[in-house]
C-alpha cells in the first residue's frame, strides 16, 4: 500500500469519523453546563469527610486510589520494558570522558539543581494541601538530579544514580502502595481503605493515608523516571563512543 | 459558541491522526501519537468545567463555594505522566528497529525476517 | 465564553498541526514543547492547576529528553 493511497483511504473514513465525533459532541452538555452527581457530591463532601483540602489529590489517592495503583503498575512496566530493550551486556566498558566545560553552565546548573531539589520535596510533601502530590513532584526531583548530567559529566550523573539503589526505590515504591491497601484488607476493611488518623485540614499530616500512599507514589515516579533517563543517557554515551553499529 | 472546547478536542485528534498517517519517521510518529493523546486530556476537562466555579482547592476558600469538577482532573493527572513513559517505551522499539535495518522509516521496517 | 478562554482555544488549535508538519526531528522537540506551554495555559484556564502543573513538568523536562536522546542516537552521535 503507498503512500497516496495511504492518505487518500485515511481522508475517506476520516469524513466518516468526524461526522461521528461531531454527532456525538452535539449530545453532551454545553460548556460550563455540568450537572452530574459524582463530582458534586466529592465536591461537598470531601473536606469535611478527609480533612484534606486538595479534593484533586483525595480523589487520586483515596477515593480512586485503585485507578491510581494501576497507573502506577503502568509505570513500572513501560520502565521495565525500556530497561530490557536497552540494557545490553555493558558492563566493564568504560565510559567516554563527555564534561561540559562551560563555567558558567556548571554554575548554574549547581544552583539550580539545589532549589529543584527543595521544590521537588515541597511540591510532594504539600499534596493533599495545595496543587501538587506525588506525580508531579516525583518528575521535578528527577530534574533536579538531571540536571547533574546536563551541566556537569555522565559520570557524575552515573554516580548519583546507581542502578541498584534506583531499582530499590522503584520497587519500594510501588509496592509501598500495595502493601497500604493489603494492610487494610487484613484488618478485615477494603482493600485502600483510609486507616491512620484523619488530622487537621491545611497541615501537612492531614488526610489519613494520603500522605503515606502520596509519598510512595512519589517515590516510584523519581525512580521511574531516574531509571529511563539511566537507559537512554548509556546507550547515547555507548553511540558515540562508537561501539555500536 | 458553546461547543468550542470540544471542537477543539475533536480537531487535535484529527490532526494527531493524520500525522501519524503520513509520518516518515518514527519518532515524528511518537510525537504525533502524543498530541492525539492531548485531545482527550482536552475533552475530558471541557466536560468538567463549571461557569463561573473556581479551582477545586479549598485551602483559601470556603468549602462549598463554585468549584469545577474534580474527578476528571484526577483521571488526567496521572495520565499526563504515565503516557510519557509509554512514549519512552515506544521509542526503545523504535530504536531497536534502527539498530536492525538501519533507518527510522515506517515503510522500511516492514518485515519481518529470520 | 469569555474572550480569554477563547484566545487559549485559538492558541492550542494553531500550534498542534505546527507539530505535525514540522519534518526536521530537532526542530520536532522545540515544535512539541511549545505545543506542551500552550495546553498548559488552557489547563490553567480552565481552572486545572493540578493537570497544569503535570502537563508543565513532563513537557519540559522528560519528553523533550526523550526526542533529544532518540535523535541522537539514530545520528550516531
């Protein structure tokens, strides 16, 4: 099949396709019209029932935490993937010498790569408060330890980064999710139910088993991510050192 | 007027589709993939939009005041991040295929042999 | 509508096919992190601080490196 009669095949069944989408756009509620039950009775209730101000975040780890933990599990087995497509026999190569030379670079990524550092934990730490939690936080300290490779060596970065100790917090990460929800079922609750004390609403402890599944999420996505970076950064150093045709 | 969000849904998967239809690259094709992935991260925010409603964040405000909904934010948040590393995934393939026939073309990469 | 969130409609709807016609792959990455800000001012637009802060993190930092390294690796340094 060529390419024109590709594109000209995708052009006929896309008339079909937008007439379809079109039809069912036309039967949902206008914009800013929404009116379904779920969402108003989280929005009502789940301040006072969690004591955790960011329904956002209460929602993804306590009311749908189920949803979450198979993102999580999704997580683990895409990084897993990459790592068994990358990872050749590499061991006892060593690794081409690629520091940046730049003074000014190396400057700027050290001040930098502290306060994301801070930001990283802040933004994990305040998830049931304010906008944040553990998704986002988990990339932005996996930046900031990024940002060693960027302004600085490959092997500075290989050496904050063993893959061992990455593997380890990925690992316990994840399963730090699982093992909160089995915990609940051996008491005799539901699976993911909400057991340690609820707290203050607008402090850092607030919510329950928010804070612990939160910081486990966290965990899991800083390493995911360390991990792909880990992967691609080696075969681009292994690429360049020539040892791959 | 009303509609405009989700027309807007609509046209990005449109136009994320058609690239990947006509892309010569693998990795162009990756990139298209994820803009057609945006277009349900659109559609289901538009759904959930309350005129008038605020961020559903209650830390300054008081609880019970107009606030848009907050279940499909949480469904999109986690998707944003996960869709990357699958991206990532995708591409590792795609890799693996250059190291094989030596070029990223789809129409290249066709068969399979051995 | 108000005139605001029309503007970040107009905005998201010019730059996604400006991704898929881009043929050079370097300018690919720019293209797609560009497209990645403008969703991330309709997210906040639409009053999604949390979707924002996700779609900002993710398109600054991990996709950009992942197209970035995948080129250079097809070039072979």
């Amino acid at each position: 099949m060529n390419r024109r009669l590709r594109i000209g095949l995708f052009g006929i069944s896309s008339a079909g396709l937008t007439a379809l989408m079109l039809w069912a756009v036309a039967g949902l509620p206008a914009f800013g019209d929404y009116h379904h039950r779920y969402g108003t009775l989280l929005k009502k209730v789940a301040v006072s029932e969690r004591h955790a101000t960011n329904v956002v975040t209460s929602i993804v780890f306590d009311y749908r935490g189920f949803d979450t933990m198979g993102e999580e599990l999704i997580l683990f087995t895409s990084v897993m993937g990459v790592a068994l497509l990358l990872r050749d026999v590499r061991e006892g190569a060593d690794r081409p010498r690629d520091a940046v030379v730049s003074d000014a670079l190396g400057l700027v990524g050290l001040a930098f790569s502290a306060g994301l550092l801070v930001l990283g934990l802040y933004v994990i730490a305040h998830g049931p408060i304010t906008p944040g939690g553990g998704f986002q936080g988990g990339v932005i300290l996996s930046a900031a330890l990024l940002l060693v490779w960027l302004a600085g060596s490959l092997r500075s970065y290989m050496r904050l980064t063993p893959t061992p100790y990455v593997d380890l917090t990925e690992g316990t990460g994840v399963g730090g999710f699982v093992v909160t929800g089995l915990v609940a079922l051996l008491i005799g609750t539901p699976f993911l139910h909400n057991l340690l004390p609820y707290g203050l609403a607008g402090k850092l402890s607030s919510g329950g088993s928010i804070p612990v599944v939160n910081w486990a999420t966290g965990l899991a996505v800083t390493a995911a991510f360390l991990l792909l970076y880990n992967e691609f950064l080696e075969e681009r150093s292994f690429v360049i050192a020539g040892k791959h045709k | 007027m009303s509609y405009l969000p989700y027309l807007l849904a609509v046209w990005i998967f449109l136009v994320g589709l058609f690239g990947i239809v006509r892309s010569r690259n693998f990795i162009h094709l990756v990139v298209c993939l994820s803009v057609a992935q945006s277009a349900t991260y659109v559609l289901l925010l538009s759904i959930g939009y309350v005129k008038g409603g605020t961020a559903p964040i209650f830390k300054d405000v008081k609880p019970g005041t107009k606030a848009v909904d907050p279940v499909v934010q949480a469904l999109t948040l986690t998707d944003i991040v996960v869709a990357v590393a699958v991206s990532a995934l995708l591409l590792a393939f795609a890799l693996k295929a250059f190291d094989h026939e030596g070029s990223l073309d789809p129409k290249q990469v066709v068969e399979m042999k051995g | 509508m108000i005139p605001l969130q029309a503007m970040a409609i107009a905005l998201v709807a010019v730059f996604a096919p400006l991704v898929v016609f881009t043929r050079d792959i370097v300018r690919l990455t720019m293209a797609a992190s560009l497209y990645a800000f403008s969703l991330v001012v309709l997210f906040l637009i639409f009053q999604a601080p949390d979707v924002a802060l996700s779609e900002l993190v993710v398109g600054a930092v991990a996709f950009p490196l992942v197209i970035v390294v995948a080129i250079v690796m097809q070039r072979g340094g």
